[in-house]
C-alpha cells in the first residue's frame, strides 16, 4: 500500500506537461479488436487504467505490445479468433472494460463480460449499453455478475435513439456498428471531445462516420480495415486539474500540450471566478490569483463543465468569498469527497446532488481517506494549499487516471512524496 505525503503552503511554479487521455485511449484500445491489420496507438498515459485495459486485450489473444518509454502502444491481431471471456479479475477495477462487449460481439458474434467495477461513485448501469446493441440485432442475459450476448449472425445496422447521454455506452455502439452490416444512426448521443478522437481512429481505420448534428452520427459498417497510425488527444481532465492548481497555490504555472479551445466551459468559469489566465491555442498560463469568487456550476456532458472536474473546483471554491453551489447532474454518489474536505476545515453542506460550499475557510492538513479517481486528486489540491502536512491514503485510486502527478508536482516547487507502507 502506497500514501502521499503533501507538506502545503509552497507556491508552485513552472511548466507542466499535460499526458494522453486516459478516456480517449481506453476505447481506442477496445476498438482495436475488430482489426487483424496493425495499429499503432501514440501519447497514451501510462496509468493503471490502460495497463489494464492492454492486460485484457493480452488475455484474450490480442498480440498487445506497450512501450512505456516511448508512450506507445503496438498491435498486431493475425488471430482470426480471440477469446470472448472478459472475466471479473480484471475488470473489477475498471468500469471501461465493458466498453469491449460491443467490439467482441460485433466481429465474433459473442461476447462474456462481467459487469464493471471502478470507482464507488454510482451504479453506472449498462442499461444503455445493452439497449443499444440490442437494438443492433444481440440476444443479452445477464446471469451471474455476467453480461452474456450473443448475434450468431451479426450485427445489422439500425436508428439507435439513445434514452439518455451516456459515453460509455455511446462508445460501445459506435465501435459495435463499426463492424456491423449496413448503416446505423446513433440519435441522442455523447459528444465529448475524446469520442471524437474515437471516430477520427475508426475513420483511418477505413470505417466510415459522419456527425450529421450535434449528437447524432451516421456509421456505414465494414469489414475490410486497414492498418492505422493514432495519437491520442490531450487529458483534458488533467489539464483542468493543473488550472486549478495554479488558480489554488500558482505564482505563475504555464500548462503546455493542450488544446484551449477543448476546454472553453472549464476557461469560462475559472475566469468569472476571479483566476488570472493566459490563454494561447496549445498553452494555458495561471497566474497569481488572489481574490477567487464563488461560483454556481452544474456538471454536464460535453460541452458543459466536467463532472470529472467538480471536486478539484470545490477546492477552490472553499478559498473563495462568498457561498458558492455544485449541482451534480451525472453520478448520484459523487460528493465522497466532502467529508474529507471538511475534516481539512472545510464548510461544505450537501443535500442529494447539491453540494453548498461557504468560503474562504482556512485548511489545515489532516490523514485523510481517497474513495475515487477524482476525489483522491482534490485531497492533494486541498493538501497543497492546507497549513502543515496532509496525508492521503488509498492513492491507488490516483493511480488510475494521473500519469507521475507528484513528479510533475514537485518539478513545480510542490512538496509532495510517496511513501510506501
């Protein structure tokens, strides 16, 4: 077991580099299963979440192969076949590995995979998924903690009129009508940055994708792919997650490998707070930010604020002066972190998916407790900024989605350590 150490009150400066998407890669990799040609997979983060991921993929016969120096990711199926069991050890602490049911029984024709783990902040139902690739034509039980489908003869394109915006499920039937018959319409669908980056890898691969509004795609099937060459976009939760930083303790933190115009909701509402902003097209500079105002957000899909970035702001939100409100729209069990926050001298009340945060409050470090991805990160947020020393523990929730995050802190005057235990 692994906890960081964050000594707070240093004022961090620098230039940080921000990683590939874990969000992007993760349905790249899933979409590799319908090709026997090569694909190279370039800027991937090398976070537990895609080393997982890429130990599925080798579990069911994917020749895999991940260069950690060079960020890269090589593969080459000449296998007409692959196991189409995905079983619960690997996926118990990955709810995207579901994201691999659609792939699997669009090109063979069946698919066992255990319903997905991940972070303790919602039931992220598969509902959506599973109404979508029936509607494509799958036979779908679930027995046993299992997802079990099957189209002995394929998968038919079909309109696909999604009940709700989900990316995950979006994902799923997107690569699934990738190798489907026919054309599919997807109506209703998730139109983040990093499903576009999905698309754009399935169009080099010879598939044929139109948007054709807002949140509606047009997907002719085929077959017969290509060999492909596919660099993953930038983390854009990442680099949310260094703004704020740089709002919270920067002197001056220039972020660099990036795409400004990506992040124009999370831009908007860090100037209304008050933040000192730079912006050019692929770096975003914080500047000393002294006097931060509250704000009221909503979490949305994209284009609106990131849910994946409501605890990092509520850290700035408790510098602020005034009583600022998150209304968290996605995942009803996503104000974990609150308690921990509090016990830092936080003053956050929630009630349902409304959280009320009164600011400023002085923080003051405490041993504290992550429960998921986004929580673990906003405890080091908060820590950096707390008088004396915070201790967080369970960082392997950190490790998932962070790529070297105390590395590229410390390289920035942060004092942050890991300790093994």
């Amino acid at each position: 077991m692994q906890k960081l150490i964050v000594k707070g009150r240093n004022r961090i400066s620098g230039t940080v580099k921000i990683s590939g998407s874990k969000n992007a890669t993760l349905p790249i990799l899933a979409a590799s299963i319908l090709s026997n040609k090569k694909i190279e997979i370039n800027n991937i983060p090398i976070v537990k979440d895609v080393i997982t991921m890429s130990e599925l993929l080798k579990h069911i016969g994917s020749n895999i192969k991940v260069n950690i120096k060079k960020k890269k990711i090589l593969i080459l199926n000449k296998k007409k076949f692959l196991k189409t069991v995905a079983p619960y050890s690997l996926l118990k602490t990955m709810r995207a590995g579901v994201i691999i049911l659609g792939p699997l029984l669009s090109k063979f024709g069946r698919a066992t995979v255990s319903l997905p783990g991940g972070c303790a902040i919602g039931t992220r139902p598969v509902d959506i998924h599973l109404f979508g690739l029936k509607k494509l034509g799958a036979k779908i039980k679930i027995k046993n903690g299992y997802i079990i489908a099957e189209a002995k003869k394929g998968l038919n394109g079909t309109t696909v009129k999604l009940p709700s915006i989900s990316v995950g499920a979006t994902e799923n039937i997107i690569i699934a009508a990738s190798y489907a018959k026919g054309v599919t319409y997807i109506n209703n669908c998730a139109c983040e940055p990093e499903i576009k980056n999905l698309t754009d890898f399935l169009k080099k691969m010879g598939i044929k994708i139109f948007w054709t509004g807002k949140r509606k795609i047009k997907i002719i099937g085929n077959q017969k792919l290509r060999s492909v060459k596919h660099s993953v976009m930038f983390d854009r939760i990442e680099a949310g997650t260094f703004m704020i930083a740089g709002a919270l303790s920067g002197k001056k933190l220039k972020i660099i490998n990036l795409e400004s115009k990506i992040l124009k909701k999370e831009l908007l509402v860090l100037k209304k707070m008050g933040v000192k902003l730079k912006i050019k097209k692929n770096e975003i500079t914080v500047l000393n930010s002294k006097n931060i105002k509250p704000a009221s957000i909503v979490t949305e899909p994209y284009p609106g604020f990131p849910t994946d970035l409501q605890a990092q702001i509520m850290v700035l939100m408790i510098k602020a002066r005034g009583i600022s409100k998150i209304k968290e729209n996605i995942f009803e069990n996503r104000f974990m972190h609150v308690p921990e926050l509090n016990r830092m001298g936080g003053k956050i009340k929630v009630s349902g998916n409304l959280s009320t945060i009164h600011g400023p409050q002085e923080l003051n470090g405490a041993e504290v407790m992550a429960t998921d991805l986004r929580a673990s990160v906003s405890l080091v947020l908060a820590g950096l900024v707390a008088n004396n020393r915070t201790v967080i523990n369970r960082v392997y929730h950190l490790d998932r989605g962070y790529e070297n995050l105390e590395k590229k802190l410390r390289k920035c005057n942060a004092n942050i350590s890991r300790l093994n235990y």
